[in-house]
C-alpha cells in the first residue's frame, strides 16, 4: 500500500519510540515472572483453633507464700469475672533442699480445693451402692442428662460380677470429687435378671456378665425434640461493649497472666506469577503500545498534513 511506502520523520521517531517502550516493558514483564518466585504475600488473619475447649496450663511458682494464702482469680474482656477459683487448681507445698534448689515436699489438699483423683478413700459398706440402677423405662432418659455414662450390665448371681461391684462402686464414688468431670460423665448399673431389664441387656447384645460399655452422645444435642421447631418465640438482645482493667492495692501481691484465645497473626504465603498471566501480559503490551501508538501517529500526522495545506494556500498566519 501507498501508507506503508510514504515515509516522514514523525512515522520513524514513533516507530522508534514504539520499539523502545515495548522493549522495555516486555523486559519487565519477564524479570518479575522470573523473580516471583521468592516472593511472599503477607495478610493479617484471625488465628483460630479446631477444638470448642481450649485447654491452657500454667504452672507458677511462689516459694514465699504459703499455699492458704494464695486464690487465683479469672477476668475476660467481656467483663465476667470468677474469684478465688479452686476446681482445677492443685497446690503444691515447695521445700529447700540442702544444695539450695526447691523441691515438691507434698501436695496441699485445701478443704475448698479439688482432691487429686484416688487420692482420698472414702469406706463403703458391704453391699452398699450408690450408683443408679437403670431399667428399660429409665434409661433413654438417663443417657440424655450426661455426655458420657459408664454402665456395667452384671448378674448377681455370676462372682465375677460380685467382685466387680465392690471396685464399680468404689469407682463412682471416688467420681463425685472430681466436679470437672461428674457435671458430663457418671456411672450406672443395670440388673440383667430382672423382667424390666432383660429387653435392655438383649438391645445392648449382652453375651456375657460382667459387661460395662460406654455411652456416649456425640454431636446431638439434648434438647426437647417434641417441642423443637414447633414453638415459636419472640426475643429481644441486648449488647454492651465494657473495658475491664486490672487494678491490684499495693498491700496485695498478685501476678496478673493475659492470654489472647484468638489472636492476629500475620501470614505469609509465597506467590508465584503464572504462565498464562505472562503470556496474557505480553500480547497486551504488544497490541496495546502498538494501538495507542498508532493512535498518536495519525493524530500528529493528520495535524502536520493539515498546517501543511494550509501554509500551501497561504491561510496559515
């Protein structure tokens, strides 16, 4: 075509400045592909944890006070607050020894503290129990009051059951000092030779006596089914945002531990341009500094072509 052979000077300078803009950006382009690799993208996240309870240890030391006189308090940043908390808290007396380094003497039981498990005897008498005798009409309703329920399915007349009684029993009872784990787990007896229960040992395919299987409820929650989704009520919210600091007299020495359940953290995951994008990059520089350049030659030419018409027919002043 007559375009592609007429040749000015402002067509060279925007070729030229066409391959030079291309050039430079294609170079560019293909020194962040090659260098994206060690790259890494930072964000700020909410850290999280799988388990519903998250189950934190501390384990202090105060060889100058006496073990009655220390209370541990609990405060959160929604304003409750539990005092002089005693239920998983176990105090341990601490003694000198003669090389100068402390050392547990033995553990002090409060009377308010948690006792530690088997560590306090309690006598039954000779065949007494005080685990629930279940049957089949109360069992169901048994299971829906504890997460977890131990139930031994014996005969009185088998010896092996007799001699396992006395210990289940036993068992139960040293259960009930430790409130951390009675308000979800308990233990319970069913009786195999009585009419009310022989339905009950048969849908538990008891084959041999003594038996003990657990029970437990998983992912269900104990609610009223006959009312559930049927029984609707209206309700109302209240919110309040409270701050909470911790103020301690100077007559009493305390030792204040925070810890953040949900903390920000910052990730860090590294982030690697892909090909296609590269390759989809590279023919838009192409098109788009070859269309816009175009764009600009034809302007300046059609403005050049026209002044020069101009200064032909003597209008140009």
């Amino acid at each position: 075509p007559e375009d592609l052979q007429t040749t000015s000077v402002s067509s060279g300078i925007f070729t030229l400045l066409t391959i030079v803009v291309m050039t430079y950006l294609i170079v560019a382009e293909y020194i962040g592909y090659a260098y994206s690799s060690s790259n890494f993208v930072s964000s700020v996240v909410l850290d999280s944890h799988q388990e519903d309870l998250l189950r934190i240890n501390f384990n202090v030391s105060i060889p100058a006070i006496p073990c009655r006189h220390l209370s541990i308090d609990l405060s959160d940043h929604l304003g409750l607050q539990f005092t002089n908390i005693t239920r998983h808290i176990r105090r341990i007396s601490l003694v000198q020894t003669p090389d100068g380094t402390l050392a547990r003497h033995k553990e002090v039981f409060m009377s308010e503290a948690v006792a530690a498990w088997g560590n306090v005897g309690h006598d039954l008498h000779a065949g007494e129990t005080i685990t629930p005798l279940l049957d089949t009409t109360t069992f169901d309703e048994y299971m829906t009051k504890y997460d977890l329920v131990l139930v031994n399915y014996y005969a009185p007349w088998c010896p092996y059951s007799q001699a396992l009684l006395p210990v289940w029993e036993a068992t139960a009872l040293q259960l009930q000092d430790h409130p951390e784990y009675a308000e979800r787990v308990t233990m319970a007896r069913v009786d195999c030779t009585q009419d009310n229960s022989v339905q009950l040992c048969r849908r538990a395919r008891i084959m041999a006596f003594p038996s003990m299987m657990v029970h437990v409820i998983v992912g269900v929650d104990r609610i009223d089914d006959s009312n559930f989704l049927l029984d609707v009520r209206s309700r109302e919210y209240e919110f309040s945002v409270t701050s909470n600091q911790y103020n301690a007299s100077g007559d009493v020495p305390a030792a204040v531990v925070t810890y953040d359940v949900a903390p920000l953290v910052i990730e860090l995951r590294p982030y690697h341009v892909p090909l296609f994008r590269f390759v989809t990059s590279f023919f838009a520089i192409v098109g788009g500094a070859y269309t816009v350049l175009k764009v600009v030659d034809a302007g300046v030419f059609l403005a050049l072509n026209s002044m020069q018409k101009k200064a032909q027919l003597g209008k140009l002043s």
